[in-house]
C-alpha cells in the first residue's frame, strides 16, 4: 500500500492509534487497546499513559486503575506518566484508599514514585478527610531521595488540615513552611485561615490576615471570608464589618459569602 514505506506506514498506524485512544471516540481507550491486543500491534507504554490519561479526564477512574493493572501485567514497564494520571482519576472520585494501593505496589518495583505522585496522592487524602495519611505521605516524601516537598505539597497538607479541622496543625505546617526555603503562597495562607475559621479562633484568625502581606501577596478573599464569618458566629458584628472595611481598603471587592456573613452579624447583633 505504501510502496516499500512500510515503516512509514507502521509509524502512521501507531500515531494514529494514539490518537484515537486520546479522543472523545465511542469507544472507550480500553477497547482500543484490547483491539491491538487482539491484532500483531501490541500497546506500548506511550499507549497505555494516554489511555489512562484519557480515562482520568473523562472520570472513569475504575478504567484507568484496569489499564494500569493490565500495564503491570503486559510485558510493558509501567512510567510515572502512566501511573500518576491513574491516581488523579481516583483523587477525583474522592477513592482515596485505591491511591495509596497503587504507591504500595510502586514501592514493590522500579516503578519511580514523583513529586507529582506524592503531591496528588495527598490531596487525594485530603479530600477524602484523611489529614493523618496526608501527613504521613509528606514525611514518606521527605525520606525520598531526590524529591523535596514543594508549594503544592505544602498547599495540600495544609487543605488536608482544614478540611480535617485540625486548625492548630495547619498553622504548625504554615510555621514550617515559613521557616523553610518554600515560600508560602496564597493557597497555603488562605487554607490556613479557612482552617481557623472552623475552628473558630478569631484573634489567631486575624493575625494571620496580615501574613500574606509581609510576603508581598495579596490577602486570599477565602481568608477575608472566613474572619466575617467567625465574626458572626461569635457575636463579633463590629468586628465583621471592620474586616468588611478592610476588604473595601485593599481593592478587594467582598464576594457573596462575605456579604452574606456580615449581614447575618448585623442581624445577631440587631445591627
């Protein structure tokens, strides 16, 4: 057919068999690869990583763990390329447990575990209100050679603190992040003080509103949010609608949960 390019031709299948398994085709990426199986075209690890990326984009997290345990059992060498998108469709799924299966099985072989694996599997404990396996993959992570925790690491654990409530460990991260060579970020400042919002600690609450500053950033409109909010469950509607001055000061226009705090303090206060 192609008149001796048959190396062109074999080329061109594969590319094009790629791309079908990255697109939005009826059939599902795991079709296509036991469609090669079947054929003398077997999948590569090029194939699988897209495969499983295209299951993690369209939330088949159950596909994406079946693709990778196929990989594992084929005679291709799974990649971290392969095996993170695998554990991001659980994270979205909020399957924090099948993650950390998958990190057990890596540990067990030359499969390369990287900063983005470690990072993903955190939140992914986060969002499942696991703050204590977050916090025990950041010190595996520290223990890893090569691997330094980052922003985003950073950023995770302290969400993983505050969506656990754990708001006296989510400003000892935001501590130890200060004092490192990381610098925090507006996500890491902003989800410590959401993590004191809920835990009600106003006076700590609004110090921390100030610490964004000191770095050159813009204090997080979730940080604003959260001090009106404490304010009104604690019967502080003076001081509610001070930080809602404040926001007004700084060219940071309140958004409708900030509004919506504030006047419920005004309303307790009969304001």
């Amino acid at each position: 057919a192609c008149a001796g390019r048959w190396k062109a031709a074999v080329l061109l299948l594969g590319q094009l068999r790629e791309e079908v398994t990255s697109s939005c085709s009826p059939l599902s990426p795991s079709d296509v690869l036991r469609g090669s199986a079947l054929s003398a075209l077997e999948p590569n690890v090029i194939t699988y990583s897209s495969a499983v990326s295209s299951c993690e984009k369209g939330g088949e997290w159950q596909s994406a763990l079946e693709l990778f345990e196929d990989m594992q059992q084929s005679s291709v060498q799974p990649e971290a390329a392969s095996m993170n998108p695998a554990i991001s469709a659980c994270k979205k799924a909020l399957q924090w447990e099948m993650p950390l299966q998958l990190l057990g099985r890596a540990a067990g072989s030359r499969l390369a575990r990287t900063l983005v694996t470690y990072n993903v599997l955190i939140t992914a404990c986060g969002d499942g209100e696991q703050w204590e396996q977050s916090a025990k993959l950041v010190q595996e992570l520290q223990r890893q050679p090569g691997l330094v925790p980052n922003t985003v690491t950073c950023g995770a654990l302290v969400s993983a603190f505050k969506d656990g409530q754990q708001w006296e460990q989510a400003v000892g991260a935001l501590c130890r992040t200060r004092l490192s060579s990381l610098a925090a970020n507006v996500v890491v400042y902003g989800a410590t003080a959401a993590a004191l919002g809920k835990g009600l600690q106003w006076s700590r609450l609004m110090h921390y509103l100030a610490e964004p500053l000191r770095d050159d950033l813009p204090v997080p409109m979730v940080a604003y949010s959260a001090a009106i909010t404490v304010g009104e469950r604690g019967g502080r509607w003076e001081q509610a609608m001070r930080v809602l001055v404040v926001m007004r000061g700084v060219t940071c226009p309140p958004d409708f949960v900030a509004f919506d705090a504030a006047m419920s303090a005004c309303e307790k206060g009969f304001q």
